[in-house]
C-alpha cells in the first residue's frame, strides 16, 4: 500500500473520529439539558432551576467527571450551608459588618473564578455569597433552606454530569488535565478588584433598599462582572448585553410557547431542542462557544426560574426578569467604561511596575 492511501486511510479515521466525537457531545449535552429539567421541574426545591445551567457549564467546561469534580462540589456544600447558618444569626440587620465581610467574600470568589480548578466552586460560592445574606434580610429564616437547596442542586447536577459520562463516555483519545490558572497570582488579584469594583456597587444599593425582586439581577452581575473585569472589558460588556437580549428573546418566544401547551413533557421537549441547536454551536465552534453557552443560560434561567414561580403574576415577573438582564447589559457598559477611564493606580498590576 502506498503512503499516499495509507495517509488517506488515516485522514478518513480521523475525521470519522472527530465526527463521533462531536455527535457524542452533542447528544450528550441534549440529554443533559433535558433530564435536568426534568428533574427540577418535577421535584422543585428551592433554587432548583439553576440544576439545567450548573449541567450545561459542566458539559462545557469539564471533558468528564473526575475526583476535583466532587471535591469542589463537597466544599462548595459546606461553604454554602455555613455561610446560611452564619446568616441566620442576624448579621444582615448590621450593614457596617455585613457588607465588608461580603465584599471579601466575593474577593475571594472572582480569584479563585479565574482558575480552571476552581471555576466550578466559585461560581456557586459567588452565587451563595449573595443570594444567602439578601435572603436572610428580606425573609429571616429562609436562608438555610435556600441554602441546602442550593447545595442539593450542585448535587444533582454533578450526579447528571457523572451519570451522562457512563452512558455516553468520551470518545476523545486526549483526556483533559486542569492546569492551574494561567495568569500570574498578581494578574488575577488585579482582576479580582476589578470584578468588585464593578459588582459591589449595585450590590450594596440592592441591599441598602432591600429591593425584592432583584435576585437574578444581583447573581447575574455578580456572575458576568468578572467576564467583564479585563483589558477589554467594554467590549466584553457589549457581548454580554448582546447575548442576554438575544436570550431574553428567546425566552420570551419559548415563555409564549408555554402558555399555549403548559405540559411539562412540551417543556422538556423544548429545552431539549434549544440545547440540540446551541450544542451543535458551541461544540462546531469553541472560539464562539462563550455567546452560545451565554445566551442558553439566560434562556435557562429566566424560563426556569418562571416556571417555578409560585406568584400569581407570573406573566408580569417574567418580563421584569427580562428586564432585568437587559438592566444587566447596561449597567455593565457603564460601569466598565467608567473604570476604564480612570487611573486605578492602586490596581495597577505590580508585575507591570
């Protein structure tokens, strides 16, 4: 056999491979996204519509399951129910302690965000960080079933993740190995501040008024300000603003859809093929899977969070949440423009000296 069919024949593998591989992924993020729903919607506990968008970043991040895995999910757990417990001991009726202790939290939690081994462990040490105390102010009590809820939700999610992995396996020869963060501890500490200054603000002006209704608002910024916290933070600004109004739109087409079939097989059916569509995307193009995986997220949690709603406005709530992120989008512009064009010497990176 010549080198020239034998090269052909070893192209011909490679590419079946690589189609294998992203059919497999695909499929696997479809039937992800799906049960996950299923799952929350059917038993609903508290922040039970988070569990389809802890499932997509997992599908998007993570190649498999491994022991990190579970160790972030198990200190994420006891984070977040000891920072419940600690609120339920009335620190939120004293702001001058309340709030510094939180922005240090959240210190923490952006550093540790920009690490591919923690990046999982921060998003829901962030998200408890404020839901938790917020909650303890407008609902005393609440904060520990909020919590647990939470963790319990990381636990399905992780459950989901492992469990789509021994059905589906990996096809892909090249296993994933999470490095440490690639930028320096001064880079990311720079970063950190940044993301602060930008969320810490609306924060306290959300705490101070004791706004109900602003839960997603203050989890989607804090989660979006550190994607917007680097060199070109404006520009990351306008790209989030673009992928939460294209979610919002789209949620508010899947949201209408509801209403006329309000069946939870329909919902599921739903959510499967929005995650179909966004999957062949984010997995056809990782460069673009940023947007993709940004406007399925806003769609998962204004829907989800909706449907779970037990108001009676419901209909009304749902556009204040699209609202909301639009809200999102603009204060980020704003308020990255705003720190771009000061002199934040003290936030100078100390390795650029």
């Amino acid at each position: 056999m010549s080198d020239k069919a034998q090269e052909l024949i070893v192209s011909t593998e490679k590419a079946a491979l690589e189609e294998a591989i992203y059919t497999r992924r695909v499929l696997r993020f479809t039937l992800g996204i799906g049960l996950a729903v299923a799952v929350s919607s059917i038993w609903a506990w508290p922040l039970a519509f988070i569990v389809p968008v802890f499932v997509a970043k997992f599908l998007v991040d993570r190649q498999e399951p491994t022991v990190q895995t579970v160790y972030e999910l198990l200190i994420s757990m006891i984070c977040t129910i000891a920072i419940a417990w600690l609120v339920s001991f009335g620190p939120t009726q004293y702001p001058a302690v309340l709030l510094p202790l939180l922005a240090m939290m959240m210190l923490w939690g952006y550093y540790l965000f920009s690490s591919p081994k923690w990046n999982f462990f921060a998003t829901i040490f962030i998200v408890a960080t404020l839901l938790l105390p917020y909650l303890g102010l407008l609902q005393p009590g609440a904060s520990l079933m909020v919590g647990v809820g939470l963790s319990f939700s990381g636990v399905v999610a992780v459950a989901i993740f492992a469990l789509l992995h021994v059905l589906l396996p990996d096809l892909s020869p090249e296993k994933e190995s999470l490095a440490n963060a690639e930028q320096s501890h001064d880079e990311r500490t720079h970063e950190a501040f940044r993301a602060l200054i930008l969320a810490f603000p609306v924060i306290c002006f959300f705490y101070f008024l004791e706004i109900s209704g602003a839960l997603l608002t203050m989890i989607f910024i804090a989660i979006l300000s550190l994607q917007a916290a680097g060199a070109k933070s404006i520009k990351v600004s306008l790209f989030l603003l673009v992928t939460n109004g294209i979610g919002g739109v789209l949620a508010i087409v899947f949201y209408n859809l509801l209403t006329i079939v309000p069946e939870l097989p329909f919902y599921i059916g739903m959510s499967m093929l929005a995650a179909l569509i966004f999957g062949q995307k984010i997995y056809a193009d990782p460069t673009k899977a940023p947007l993709f995986a940004g406007i399925l997220s806003a769609l998962l949690v204004v829907v989800g969070s909706t449907v779970s709603s037990t108001d009676k406005d419901v209909a009304v709530n749902f556009y204040l949440r699209i609202l909301q992120l639009f809200l999102v989008g603009v204060y980020m512009i704003f308020a990255s423009f705003y720190l771009e064009s000061r002199d934040w010497k003290f936030l100078k990176k100390r390795n650029s000296l």
